[in-house]
C-alpha cells in the first residue's frame, strides 16, 4: 500500500484555465539515458506533433513547470517526475444555453445539461463542456462527473463536489442502481408495437463515430421502449435503459424503424459539419434520475426542467 500511494502524482501546481485542468506528464523512468534535461525530453515527446519551435516558445514563457517551478533550459531530467502544462486550445464555438442546476449541496450538483454541450473535456471540446462551466461558475475546482452524457443529448448529469465522495456515486451508475428515464421523439409508426423490450449487442470501436449492433456475441444493452402520445405523425416515446452502452438509445430506437428526430448518425451517418445547428437538435432529453443516495440512504429522484423543441408543452 505504501509503494503505490508513493506514486501518486503531487497535486497541480497550475491551477484551472477556465475550469481546465492542467495536463499532467509523468517522465519515463527509463530516460536518464535519453535526456539529460527536461527540455530534451519535451522536444522529443512534442517536437513532432507541435513542432520545435513551439515547445521552444512555451519553454520561454514558463509554461511548462514542474513542482519545484517553471522548467528552464537546464532543469535536469528526472526520471518519474512531474510535469505540467496547459494546452494551447483552438477558439471553441460558445453553445447558447446555459446548464440549469436541479439540486445542490454538499455532497453533488445535479446540472441539467443542454443540447450540443459536452460533459467533459474531449477532443476539440474544452471549454465548452459542463464541467469546465460548472467548475469556474460555482467555484469548484475539484467537480467531477459520476457519469457522462452524450454531447447532444440534454438532460441530468450528476457531479460530485469532494474527490473522496466520487467512488461512491461512481459505483451507483457501474452497478446499474440508478434508474434513468429518458424521453424522445421520433416518428409514429403504429405497426410497431410498443411497449417493447429490445437487447442486442452493441459494440463502439475507436475512432470511429457510429456505434453498431453485432449478432457476433451476447447482449450487452437493454432498453424499454414505450409510446407516451402521438400527434401529428410524431411519438413521444418513454426511453428507459437497464445499461449504459454507447448511443445505446439512439440505436434501439433507429433498429426499431423510428430514428430519433435530427439524429446525424442513426440510421445513417449525415455530412459532419465544423458548426452545430441549433435549430436541430437531437431529441433525445435525460429526464430523471433515480437511486438511494450511498451517503445519506435517502430515496432520491430528480427531475429536468427542459422540454423538447419538437413536442412542446407537454413535458413530464
């Protein structure tokens, strides 16, 4: 136990950009034989990628640190030290709407996250995600996710406010003990019978977009599927999945001949564009989240207070 808490990494001595974390770069343990300084070590680890020139450019602007400050031309290299950095980061679209805030306290954050906003950090979204938002708007540095959200659908994500709380909620979603209700709409198609349950195995590979349904192995996602209403050639549908696999709903729906309404990938993948449409978002809401809280015991559920542009009015 002691030799693994020795590795640890110490804690940032950057702090939050925007409620972005600094990246965090531990130096190989075999690379005294490589590097004789830090400087070193980060051309050859960076050089290509940003080029030369720009790790130079950061070396001189002191950006680069390790715990004991900023890394000079000849700060050693230490093999299994630390290093941190903040990115350089492309101008982000700003997504229009803002994250409502259903509950509070000292233990979570329950945000009601809108279309087109990521929950996380990822790829060419930064500072557009709900947790660099909430992070720098309520003031909680250390804020992180129990689960994610996919970046078009709106609806509830749990935050957690102190690290030593997050296995907690962590484990609640990885044990299936919380029970979410999702809502959509799509077309109505009154041969398909509904209420149904659909399983199926759904895989995600890396790098690609899509996710698919394989007849290669056993299921691994189920979902129900219930009719709440229809109008005018549409179906509000009551979405509620027993697992969490990737754009599990989207794809039970789109299998089922009732594609979610503005889905760019199900049942087929649509042009991708460097710009979101927020006049199509896709109709998919996360509307309540239910469990026993692993803190208090309490019997919790919450609810989202957004509606779907395409069925107006007529919200949980």
């Amino acid at each position: 136990m002691a030799r693994r808490a020795g590795r640890r990494p110490p804690p940032s001595p950057l702090p939050q950009l925007e409620g972005v974390d600094a990246v965090r770069l531990r130096m190989p343990g075999d690379g005294a034989e490589r590097w004789a300084t830090v400087r070193e070590h980060l051309l050859g680890r960076y050089g290509a990628a940003i080029g030369n020139g720009r790790v130079e450019a950061m070396l001189a602007e002191g950006r680069f640190v390790t715990a004991e400050g900023p890394v000079g031309p000849a700060t050693p290299y230490r093999p299994g030290g630390w290093v941190w950095f903040h990115r350089d980061r492309a101008a982000e679209p700003e997504v229009p709407y803002p994250v409502g805030i259903v509950h509070r306290d000292e233990r979570v954050v329950i945000a009601d996250k809108p279309h087109f906003l990521a929950t996380t950090p990822r790829g060419r979204h930064v500072t557009q995600t709900a947790l660099a938002r909430l992070r720098h708007d309520l003031d909680l540095p250390l804020l992180s996710p129990a689960h994610r959200l996919d970046r078009l659908t709106a609806g509830l994500v749990l935050f957690v406010v102190r690290p030593e709380d997050r296995g907690a909620y962590q484990t609640l979603f990885r044990d299936r003990r919380v029970r979410k209700e999702y809502e959509g709409v799509a077309l109505h198609d009154p041969a398909v019978r509904l209420p149904r349950t659909l399983r199926s195995r759904i895989v995600k590979e890396r790098g690609r977009m899509a996710a698919e349904e394989r007849a290669d192995g056993p299921p691994n996602a189920e979902s129900r599927v219930e009719l709440l209403a229809h109008r005018g050639g549409l179906g509000r549908y009551l979405l509620l999945p027993a697992t969490g696999r990737t754009h599990q709903l989207r794809l039970h729906m789109s299998g089922l001949g009732l594609p979610l309404l503005h889905d760019p990938l199900y049942p087929r993948l649509l042009p991708e564009s460097a710009d979101d449409d927020w006049s199509r978002p896709l109709q998919l809401l996360a509307r309540a989240l239910e469990f026993t809280d692993p803190l208090t015991g309490r019997e919790v559920r919450y609810e989202s207070g957004r509606q779907l542009a395409a069925w107006p009015g007529d919200g949980a």
